[in-house]
C-alpha cells in the first residue's frame, strides 16, 4: 500500500490517492503516529504595526494517510497542561500550533514542550491512545554546563538559541529587532554583593569576561548562528592549594518591548573553575639594590655601574613604565646608587626624586638637591600607594607590585631597595632592563630591538626622541604610550535593574586581574592634577600643569653630566678587605636572622633570594670599602620574604607549628628594625614606639632637630599666590611639627630681617617633607619702595618647637621683572623698568589704559586732580608727624626714666606694665625692652603695630629706633 507523507502545521494537506479501509468502523482507528514539536513564526498586524510571534507546531507522521478523521491536540509545557483542541479535522490541523499569546506571562522561555494527539474516526467514536512527542527545549543553551579555564587564560562558550526572535515592527519598515543576554552572578553565589579581596590587595574574583558589555546581542536576522561568550580565568596573586577557586555564571535575556517571548528568559547557572597559574610566578621578581645589582625577573644578575635615567621596566600592552636614575654614591668616588624611581600608568605619574641636578658629577659640583615624593594625577584609581616608613609600595591595576624602600640621611637619601614582583599579566610581555618574564635566564638581557646582545645597559638609557621627555622634569609634557583596548569586563552582581544593560558592566579593565584599592589618599606626598591631554587615535599624550598653584615645592630638573656618564669598572679590594672576610661578614649578618631563618624554612624561592643577597652584600663592600649597605641589603631580604610569604594561601590563612597563629603573622612579628630598639613593641610589622619615641625602629626623640635642605626656593608672585611651602629636609616627626619664620626685604645691593620670627604649625608629609603655610596675618602688602626687588622669609623647622634646624630662604618676586638667587639672597632687574600695580594679595598686575587718546580736557582734569591728590598728602602728612612727634616725647620720657632704675626695679616696672601714656606697651624679653605704640590712624582706622625702640636693659643704651632693623 502506498504510503502517505508527513502531515502536520507546518504542510498544505495532502490528499490520499485511494480511501483508508478502517477495520472497525466504532473502535478507534488502527493507525500508528509519531509526533514531533517544531517551532514557526506566525505574522499579524493592526494598524501600521506588523507582528511576529513564536509558534509551536505538533507534526504528525502516520504509516497511512488518513484525511476523514478527526484529531485531539494537547499541549504542555514542563509537563503542565497548557491548551486542549478537540475533534479537529485533519484540514484544521495548521491551526492547532501553541501560540506564543497562550504562555507568555506564565512562562519564560527555557522551557521543555510538547504535544499529544489521537485519532477517532468521528466524533462520538473511540479515540486512539494519546501519543507523546519528544520534549522540545525552547530557549538558549550552551554546549556544556561546566567548564575550566588556567588564570590569564580564556575559554569560549557557545550560545545557541533554539527558537527564533519574536519582533514587533512598523508595517513601513523591515524586522530590526535583537535579543540581549545579560551575563551577572547569581545572587546566592555573593551573598555580601562582592567578592571582597584577598591578602594581596586583589580582588578574589575567579573569572572575568570578554568586552562585550557584559552581554551577548543577537539580531533577529541572524537569530540561528552560534554565539560564543569570552570568559578569562582571574588571577588572584596566590598560590591556592587548599580550595577551588570556582564562579557561577547566570545567563538572563533583558525585556524588550520588540521582543516580548524572550524577556528574562534564563537558563541554569555554568560553573567556571579557574585553575591556578600563580605558581610560575614563585621567586620571580626584579631587584635593584645599592651599587646597583640588578636581578632580572628570570634570575640573570646585572653589577650596573652607570649614570644617567633608565627605562627599568616596560609593558608590552599595557601603559605602564618604570624609570630609575642611577648616581653617583654619597661620599663615594666609586659604584652607583639609585637617587630616583618613577612610575607611570596612562597618565598618573608617581616620582620619587633624590637625586642631585648633575647626574654623574662629583657631589661638590651640585649645589641643588632634589628631594621630593609626587603623584601627578588627576586620577587617583590608576595606582595604589602606601606609606610604610621608610617604604613605599605601588599597585598596579595589573596587580604588578612595586616595593621602594628609603635609606634616610641628611644629604645622603637615596633607594636602598627596588623589588618589582610581577603578576600574570605580565607573562612574556616585558622588556627594560628588569629583562623578558619567561622563565628562561638566557633570554633576559635583551635590547630594544629583542636582540641578547652586548650593550644592554646603554641601549636602555633613557632618550628623549625615542622615549619623549624624562619622567623626572619638573614640568613638560609627558611621551605617547600607547592605551590599550578595554578588554575585559566585571559583571556585578549588585544589579537588579533590567534595563539599562551596558550600565551594570564594569567594561574599564585592561586586565584580568582587578585590585581592591582602587583609590589613594594623599597623604603622604605630594599631589598635582595634570588636567592639559592630548588624544590622537589611540596615542594619548599629557601635558603636566599644576592646578593646585596653593603648593610650592622646590624642584630641580636633572641631567646626566657626559663627562661622568660611565663609573669606575675595574674594582679592587681596599680597606682591608678581601673575598673571604666580606663573605663572612655577610653571612654571619645575614644567615644570623631570625626572620630570614625562619623564612628559608618553609618558602623554598627564598633560599635562591638570600644567597644572591649574601653575594650582593660581598660585592657592596669590595666597591664601597666598608659596611654602610649591608642593613639596607637585609632589609630588603626580609622585604623579599614577606612577598613571597604573601603568596602562599596556606601560609596565611593556617595555624603555623601550634602557635595559634599564622606563619606570616609569626614573620611579621620578627620584622621590625632592631626589635624597636627596647623603646616600644612589634606590631604586624610595625613599631608601636613608647611615649617620646619616634621613627621606624623608635630611636628618634622629640627633641631631635631636623634637618632642612638650604639651596631655597623662588616663588613667582605673577603666577602663585606664594603661600604654601613644601620644605625638603630630614628627621620630620609627626608629632610638635613647627615652622619658624623670618620676613626679609631684598634690595638691589643687600637685604635685611623686616619682623621678628613667627610661629606656627606645620603639615607632616613624610620624614623628609612637610608644609609650611604662611599665615594671612604675617603676609604683606607688597612693598611700593622701588628699591625692593624681593621679599621673602628665613624658615627653619622644629619636631618640639623649641629646637629649630638650619634655615632656608625662601624669596618671592616677580619673574617678569627680577631673576632672583636665594642661594646668595640677591635679585636682579629683567628691564631698565617694569611698571606694576600691586595687590593685597602679594601678587602685582601690569597697569593697563583703556583709552590711549588724550584730549585737552582729560589733561586739564588729571592736572586738578593731582593737585587735590598733593593737598591732601600734605595736610594728612603734617597731622600724622604732630601725632608721632607727641607719642615720640612721651616715650623717650619714659624710656629715660626706666634708664635711671636698677635691673631689678626695670623688671617689675615693666612686668607690672607700669608704663605711660597707655597707648604705649613695653615688652621684656632677654634683657631687651621694646616700646611699641598702638594709635588709631585718624584716616582710615589702622592700627599701627610698629617697634618705636629697641633698650638693652643692661647696658641702659637704645639699640635702635624707628625704621631700624634688629636680627
């Protein structure tokens, strides 16, 4: 018999050559069915607006064909009953297909579907078992529900949607609807709404996804193609072992008005495993120390004796760079040291700057000293600082470290220790002089060609046509770097918004790892805003401008002096010394350390760490002749301990040989310098010093000194208002920190003292910053006396404000007409004249005429006017003289009175204020006695404070008078 075709919602009917015999005209109908769910579209439309909706068809397939029968049709969805059709003619079955009008609202899709049909020969006639189709999923899959993924790796996973888009559009207009996934965690995966962050400063977020906005878009033409989904295993900087580091992701299509089916259609959540990779990265670090030794990442050791700016470290992809300035050694006529560090992300700038202005040159040759640590940014998210006396440490939104530790003196400051520890996304992307990160030594001392060839240090040099100007000037414009594309994506779980899909992704990463502090606070050095950029393509250049003009910090550019460019090679032993004794000095400090001992025990790296450290220690003593750098040596190996330490989850999170704490607390406890010298106790690390001790090993008293750098600072009154003061020194506690200050007066041939010194707090920075700021109540009125060409002040600094450092002078003036030298306090004239108005702010403007026409009028009226002017001078002049001429008498009458007496009854006179007239106030103070007046002007209300005379109560003979200066 021949057989009849597939029938169903989907086929026109097709008609039987020849009737069906039925065996049993009452039973139901002996035919066997198969049925199975497809899925269509199905058109409207009202108005001007056309419809597209799903449709779910149940196709038939009989072993005959039958067309006079009737069919009952069920549907379900997740086994529930959704809509029956009963005794439907075969012609009728096209319209029995599940509508998408019949589920939405109750369903979303995601969902299994199916039908059922049986046959009856007539309507009151038996029916045919019902027969079931096969569970049709309608929705988007993947094609696994698990994966794995190595950090700093990717994997894809693909998407598939298995029913095509509804859409709602204009009748005018072709279908442009799309769908939206939405990736997000699942709520119950972070029950705190964030992952928080691990030991190390990162956040502990196992996977991060590709840039597409945290979502997948599919168009409606194109709804059938495959998708795939980037999803990138996180580093987190630590070597796990005792847990899995797993993620669960949650696909959810976003509403759409043109896409109602699929609105927060959703499917079960992927697990992610992300496999550790942070293992590698044991022991692997780049150091600089004292002469400098250089370490590459992979362990090749550099001696590099050489002056001048070096790019350290440069990232192939991402914006980062670091220079270093290599000098010569404080009272060394041999060997380097490293006197300044800069580090650059995007646009942020942080520079620590101790390096004198001749690089190179003996020390006698420099008379300007830099000695500042500054953040140029406008952006405090680019890197993380901290301050942890004497050390810095900066984090990178890459999660690369950068630890700087200080060696503190009053000239002699330098970097005694430079640890740059890397993270995985710097896996086979540097170059610099820090070398290739690889895992391979023998191709670390690379050019910038790539070549291993010899000259590795010079070509490293920092040159301005190649690398734009240095990281280090005082003002210019920063070199282009290159930005990278945002490429990865956060997708929070915070967000419950179901509109507004790109604003819940978190699409600003340039690596997969992300740290915690993404914002700093200054407060430990000095901040300026760069606010001038420059975008050409994806080239981005800034021009540094200060917008804090409150703030002046003396700053001097530097440059390597050719003539000094390359140091001594050709190193003897001296003093003494040799091989063997170096060797065992340096051991006997270094394998004596509780810390370290403890250390080598259980991280094995370190045991490689110390041993270069050891020969590091020899090789600073067979160039310098002596110890000075071995405690700077140790420090920065137990500095190395604590990174590594760090990186081990077990040796921070578990109980370390029954001490009921952890091995890295156990380390820190043994890590404070000297044990806190017996004047305080260890904590975490850190010294809490008893009352009257300060500093990092508690060995500076309040009474200690400080010392200030004297090569001065200018001010350009034009340009600043001159107030605030960042002073450079040494020893500065945060404690009774106090400015003193002296007011002076430069002339064209001298300069002299104007006040008497003033007191007042001072802003703590650093050890070796803090802030002066001038009070209000001291700043003058620039002076009109055209023989003035600078004012200024003698400063000094107290930790107790009693005991004052050296001073420096500070001298403000305008640039426009004077070039002034605070070293030898004098000034010089630009031009033969330089007409200024002065203001009462200190600063001073040009004049300026608004009309350049002069009629007979206007002169006539400036004539009269001049002399109405010089009247009045003269009448004011003449009342004032009679006034002080009064008060003058009567003083010298008093003064001449307290002459006659003994010391004593000058004492208790003058303490007793029994002194005429009561305008008149006399002051003792170290044997001296100064009469000063205070008299209401009677022309605009002032009040005069000014020294009338100055007594030696001794000798009894005036030692000045009005107008004179006394220091």
């Amino acid at each position: 018999m021949e057989t009849c075709l597939s029938t169903g919602t989907f086929n026109t009917t097709v008609q039987p050559t020849e009737p069906y015999p039925l065996e049993n005209e009452t039973g139901p109908p002996n035919v066997t069915m198969t049925v199975e769910v497809t899925h269509g579209i199905k058109t409207s439309s009202m108005f001007n607006m056309i419809r597209k909706e799903i449709v779910f068809h149940c196709n038939i397939t009989t072993d005959l064909c039958i067309t006079d029968h009737v069919y009952d049709i069920q549907w379900f969805i997740n086994d529930n009953g959704i809509v029956t059709h009963r005794n439907i003619p075969y012609t009728n079955l096209t319209q029995t297909g599940l509508r998408q009008s019949e589920w939405t609202g109750t369903y979303k899709l995601g969902f299994l579907v199916k039908c059922a049909v049986r046959a009856r020969t007539d309507t009151d006639s038996t029916p045919t078992p019902y027969t079931y189709s096969d569970d049709f999923y309608a929705g988007f899959t993947t094609d696994q529900s698990e994966y794995s993924v190595p950090e700093d790796s990717s994997i894809n996973i693909t998407i598939r949607l298995s029913v095509p888009l509804d859409c709602i559009y204009l009748s005018n207009s072709i279908p442009d609807c799309s769908l939206k996934i939405r990736i997000k965690f699942p709520k119950h995966y972070d029950t705190d709404n964030n992952k928080g962050c691990t030991i190390v400063g990162t956040v502990d977020e196992p996977i991060a996804f590709g840039n597409t906005a945290c979502g997948i878009f599919i168009k409606y033409s194109d709804w059938d193609v495959p998708k795939n989904m980037t999803i990138y295993g996180s580093a987190d900087n630590i070597v796990t072992s005792s847990r899995s580091r797993t993620s669960y992701v949650r696909l959810v299509a976003e509403e759409s008005f043109t896409s109602q089916a699929w609105a927060s259609a959703t499917i079960p959540d992927i697990k992610v495993n992300a496999l550790d990779e942070d293992k590698k990265l044991l022991g692997k670090s780049c150091t600089i120390q004292t002469d400098p030794h250089i370490n590459t990442f992979d362990g090749s050791h550099v001696l590099f004796m050489q002056y001048g700016e070096f790019i350290l470290f440069k990232h192939d992809t991402l914006p980062i760079r670091i220079h270093a300035v290599f000098d010569k050694c404080w009272q060394a006529w041999r060997g380097a040291c490293t006197c300044g560090v800069a580090i650059r992300y995007i646009d942020a700038v942080f520079v620590l700057n101790f390096c004198k202005v001749r690089i190179g040159a003996p020390w006698l040759y420099s008379s300007n000293f830099n000695r500042y640590v500054e953040m140029r940014a406008c952006d405090a998210t680019h890197m993380t600082i901290e301050y942890r006396r004497p050390a810095y440490k900066v984090t990178l939104p890459s999660g690369t470290e950068i630890h700087i530790g200080l060696h503190l003196g009053a000239i002699n400051t330098h970097i005694n220790m430079f640890i740059l520890k890397p993270s995985l996304a710097d896996w086979e992307a540097t170059s610099g002089m820090c070398g290739f990160l690889d895992g391979d030594k023998n191709n670390d001392i690379r050019l910038r060609s790539g070549e291993i060839a010899p000259g590795f240090g010079v070509d490293w040099r920092h040159d301005n046509q190649m690398d734009g100007e240095s990281l280090f000037a005082s003002n210019g414009v920063l070199g282009d770097i290159l930005l990278p594309q945002l490429r990865y994506c956060r997708c929070p779980v915070t967000s419950t918004q179901e509109s507004g899909f790109a604003a819940v992704a978190n699409c600003d990463l340039t690596s997969t790892i992300t740290t915690c502090g993404s914002q700093t606070h200054y407060t430990n050095y000095f901040e300026q805003c760069s606010t001038s950029q420059e975008i050409s393509g994806n080239l981005h250049r800034v021009v540094r401008r200060s917008t804090n003009d409150d703030f002046e910090i003396p700053k001097f550019d530097i440059a390597l002096d050719e003539n000094y460019a390359i140091s001594e090679y050709n190193i003897t032993w001296i003093n003494g010394w040799n091989e063997s004794l170096a060797e065992e000095a340096c051991r006997n400090t270094m394998d004596s350390d509780p810390m370290l001992i403890r250390c080598k025990d259980a991280v094995a790296a370190m045991n490689d760490i110390a041993s270069n450290g050891i020969n590091e220690c020899v090789g600073d003593i067979k160039i310098s002749g002596h110890t000075g750098y071995m405690e700077g040596t140790l420090e920065a190996l137990r500095e190395h301990c604590l990174i590594e330490a760090i990186r081990f989850e077990n040796l921070t999170t578990q109980e370390s040989h029954g001490t009921n704490t952890t091995f890295l607390n156990e380390l820190l406890k043994l890590n404070c310098p000297n044990n806190c010298s017996g004047n305080g106790h260890c904590e975490k690390g850190v010294c809490d010093c008893q009352d009257g001790f300060y500093g990092d090993s508690c060995t500076v008293g309040i009474e200690t000194i400080p010392e200030v750098l004297s090569s001065g600072m200018i001010c350009s009154i034009e340009k600043r208002s001159c107030r605030n003061f960042v002073i450079p020194g040494s020893n500065f506690l945060d404690v009774n920190l106090t400015c003193q200050v002296r007011m002076l007066q430069v002339y064209i041939n001298r300069w002299e003292i104007i006040a008497s010194p003033v007191l007042f707090p001072a802003t703590y920075l650093n050890d070796f910053n803090c802030v002066c700021t001038i009070p209000d109540s001291y700043r003058r009125r620039r002076a009109t006396d055209n023989e003035v060409l600078s004012e200024g002040y003698l400063l000094s600094i107290s930790n107790d404000g009693i005991h004052f450092s050296n001073e420096t002078t500070i001298l403000t003036y305008d640039s426009s007409c004077y070039d002034c030298d605070p070293t030898n306090m004098n000034c010089s004239k630009l031009e033969e004249s330089c007409d200024l108005t002065t203001t009462p702010t200190g600063t001073s403007e040009p004049s300026t005429l608004t009309d350049n026409t002069f009629t007979p009028t206007a002169i006539l009226g400036c004539v009269i006017g001049i002399v109405v002017i010089l009247g009045i001078v003269i009448a004011v002049g003449i009342i004032i003289k009679l006034k002080w001429f009064h008060v003058y008498n009567t003083t010298n009458t008093k003064v001449t009175e307290l002459c006659n007496m003994s010391f004593n009854e000058k004492n208790t006179r003058v303490q007793n204020n029994i002194a005429e007239p009561s305008n008149v106030d006399y002051h003792f103070n170290e044997n001296r006695l100064t009469s000063k007046v205070t008299e209401a002007s009677p022309i605009d209300g002032q009040v005069f404070d000014d020294p009338m005379m100055v007594i030696d109560l001794e000798e009894d003979q005036p030692i000045g008078d009005k107008g004179d200066i006394v220091s």
